[in-house]
C-alpha cells in the first residue's frame, strides 16, 4: 500500500517536474493517455534522444528546488537561476560579490564549454538582486542598462546625469571601482568574447531554455556572430609622457580584417576605418589615444565581431618615457594639433569636473581652431546657461566640418533649449546618419512626443 502511495505521488508530480522540458502537444498527449502503464512508457520513452539522461535532469531540479526555490516541486526552475542551472548544469566557476558600497549583490557564473553552442571561448552570465531585493535576476547586456546594477542610495542616483549613456569606463573611473568587482563590469559588456549585440541575447534564450539546450537538434544560430579564441585581434599597448605633461597610449591592433575596423573608448573617443579589401587581409592597426589616469576597456570590431581589451593607464612620472617624435602610426594618427588636450577636456568634461575641461578645451583652441575642443566648449557653455555663446562656438566647428558628430548634437541640444524642435530634430537625424547612438536616438524621439 505505501509504495503504491509513493508510485502514485511521483506520477502527479512529473509533468511538473519536467515542465521547463516538455511543450505542448507532448503534454497534451501525456494527460491523454488512459491506464498508468501508458504513461510509465511515455516517461521512459520521454528522454530517448534529449542530450540529458532521466537521472542527471531530475537530479538537477532537485537541487534547483532546494537552492533556488521553495523546494516545491518544480519550483527553481521559476527562477532565471535555477532555469540557467537546469539547462547548463554546474558553473566551471563562480564569482560572488553579495556586498558592496557600488554594486547590488551579483553573481557571475562561468561555464568553459557549452555543448550545442558553437562559442570556443569562456561563457560567462551575470546576475543581480535588483535594486538589492528579492530574487536574481538575469543580466543582459542588450536590453539592461549599468543603472540595474549600482546601488539604490542617494549618492549613487546624483553621480550620473538621468540621460547620460553610462558605459563601463564611466563606472570604473568615477565610482573607483576594486579589483575584486572589475568582473561585473566586464560581463555586464558581454556574455562572453567576440559576442555583439543581438548575438547576447540570442544565447541567453538558448542556455535559459532547458527545453533548447536538451534538444540534439538544436539549432546553432549563434555561429555567423562568434569569433574562435585563435582568430581574436592581438593587442598591445606602451604608454608615453607628451609634451603638455599627458598621458599618450599607442596601442597596436594585429588582426585579419575586411571591411571595417573600429576602435572605441565608450564616452571617451571613437575612430572607424574603412578598409574596402576584396578579401580579409592581415591588417597591423596602430592608434594613439589621449587618457587620463584610470581603467579602461578599448573595444575593438573587426567587420562587425567586437572583443574589449582592458588597459590601465599610470599616473604621470617623471621617468615615464617621452613620446617619440618620429611614432609611425598606421591608418589614424590622431596626430591634429591640440589632440591630447581635446580629448583630456572631454574625460574632465564626462566626470564632472568642469573648470579642468575648460582649461583644456581652451589649451586646444590657442593650437588650433579645430571641431572637437570648440564642440567641448560649446557643451560648458550651453550647460552654464550662456546659450548664444554656445551656439556660437557649435557654428564655427560645423564650417569647420558639416558632418562634425558632436557638434551636431551639441547644436541640437542648445537649438531644443530654444524651443525650436523642429530643427532640432533636424540636426538629430543628420548626426544619426553619421552614427547610430541610443542615447542620440533616444533624444530624437523624446523631440518628435
């Protein structure tokens, strides 16, 4: 009598054990079939052909049951947790950080190998305790933002703009950020290496699926957006003391490309070559970039695939080496007079500290009258309310270049704070043919409500 008890216990509770696994019509047929020998056949036939055996699956949701939900019955895999847990089973390795004066409580799990997923390099998925309560929650880097993962507290809510798009940069140097927490921003950038926006997303509906992940036949859409760890970019980089007393980094990109290679420095700068090669080619790309002190991430896309690559820029000394007067520097030189205090005044100008970005925009202009310090000054002066002056200096960098990125947003901005819309749109849809930003694209449709 007890073991019929217990026979008949497991047979109500197994459509909801394997309910993340089994879809509709096999439900369907399930529930339609009539004596309990009929069903004890279907559940052993069930797993034949599924990546997983009977023992290895329920072994699993007992475990997520326990650890990530009430323990009832099919309970965890409710979870983006335990529906990770079920699909991939145990994490290579696993970085916690369930406190800290920047960040909620996150989680990062590791998986080195995903079968069914034709990715060669290191996965790695981040969660987080949304505004530091309640369950876990699934990070995406397409459809999340940096926000979700800062504290809740007064502090954190003042110390970026509510329309500033904040990046990776933004959080390591303004928040000061310990070593031990530089992995949660490096995975809230990306599920793993070589990986570009849709194509996150894409894998985080396969691994979140145990139904996906279980399936022999499963389709490997992610194979036109993933690049193998022996064809990533070689990176390097030396770093060098400029004549006004900067720092300069000459990086060196050593890769095989196309089409199109980018190199950007999200908040910082950004520099787009175009290649136009009949067939990949190996390219040696080296650039020059102007940064403060701090850490940084400089993304790299070659035709369309990115990898980010950290760099740590040292405080000026005195026996840091000068930089070479005779660098050979291939495709962009950033080489325009006034370069390194352009780029410094936008790294002042982006934390906040605004008489040094006024010091170095004005820097650039007494060596030269070039778009991008009189585009930085234009923002300091619109922002301190002088308007005119602003739109003045905005003019004066478009003669200089019409097609001038920020200096047509910049426009836009001043030309809205005049209530004239319309044409502020206008300078808008010009600046987004240049280049897609979302906080561009965002400012365009708040004009067009």
């Amino acid at each position: 009598m007890l073991f019929a008890s217990i026979s008949s216990y497991a047979a109500d509770t197994w459509l909801e054990r394997v309910a993340p696994v089994i879809d509709g019509p096999e439900r369907a047929r399930y529930l339609s079939l009539a004596t309990e020998d009929e069903r004890a056949s279907f559940r052993e036939a069930f797993w034949e052909g599924k990546a997983i055996t009977s023992e290895q699956y329920f072994a699993r949701v007992t475990y997520v049951d326990d650890q990530y939900g009430s323990s009832r019955p099919g309970s965890g895999a409710n979870t983006d947790q335990g529906r990770i847990y079920l699909a991939l089973g145990a994490p290579t390795a696993m970085h916690r950080v369930p406190s800290s004066r920047i960040f909620v409580p996150t989680e990062i799990w590791y998986y080195d190998h995903v079968p069914g997923l034709t990715y060669s390099s290191r996965l790695q998925l981040l969660f987080y305790r949304p505004r530091d309560t309640g369950l876990y929650k699934l990070y995406s880097p397409r459809l999340n933002t940096l926000r979700a993962l800062l504290l809740p507290q007064a502090g954190m809510r003042g110390l970026f703009g509510v329309n500033d798009e904040l990046n990776a940069n933004d959080i390591l140097n303004q928040l000061n950020v310990p070593p031990g927490e530089q992995e949660i921003v490096d995975a809230s950038m990306s599920v793993g290496r070589g990986i570009t926006g849709s194509g996150n997303s894409e894998i985080l509906a396969l691994v979140a699926s145990p139904r996906a992940m279980f399936n022999r036949k499963l389709v490997e859409a992610t194979r036109s957006r993933v690049r193998f760890a022996e064809d990533r970019p070689k990176f390097t980089y030396q770093q060098y003391a400029t004549p006004e007393n900067l720092v300069a980094i000459d990086l060196q990109v050593s890769t095989k490309a196309q089409n199109r290679l980018t190199i950007e420095v999200p908040g910082v700068d950004l520099y787009e070559t175009n290649l136009g090669f009949d067939a990949p080619r190996p390219v040696v790309y080296s650039q020059r970039l102007f940064l403060l002190p701090g850490r940084y991430y400089v993304q790299v896309m070659v035709d369309g695939l990115p990898d980010a690559f950290p760099v740590e820029v040292s405080p000026l000394t005195a026996d840091l080496a000068k930089l070479p007067a005779d660098a050979q520097l291939t495709y962009r030189a950033n080489l325009f007079p006034g370069a390194a205090w352009s780029s410094a005044g936008r790294q002042y100008a982006r934390r906040g500290q605004v008489d040094q970005a006024r010091t170095c925009f004005r820097n650039a202009l007494s060596q030269a009258r070039t778009p991008g310090p009189l585009a930085g000054l234009a923002q300091l002066e619109a922002a301190a309310g002088r308007l005119d002056a602003g739109r003045a200096l905005v003019e004066e960098a478009l003669k200089l270049d019409a097609r001038h990125f920020d200096s047509l947003v910049t426009l836009a901005a001043i030309t809205a704070e005049f209530q004239d819309y319309a044409l502020a749109a206008t300078y808008l849809e010009r600046a987004l043919a240049i280049r897609r930003t979302p906080a561009v694209e965002a400012m365009l449709k708040q004009l067009r409500k």
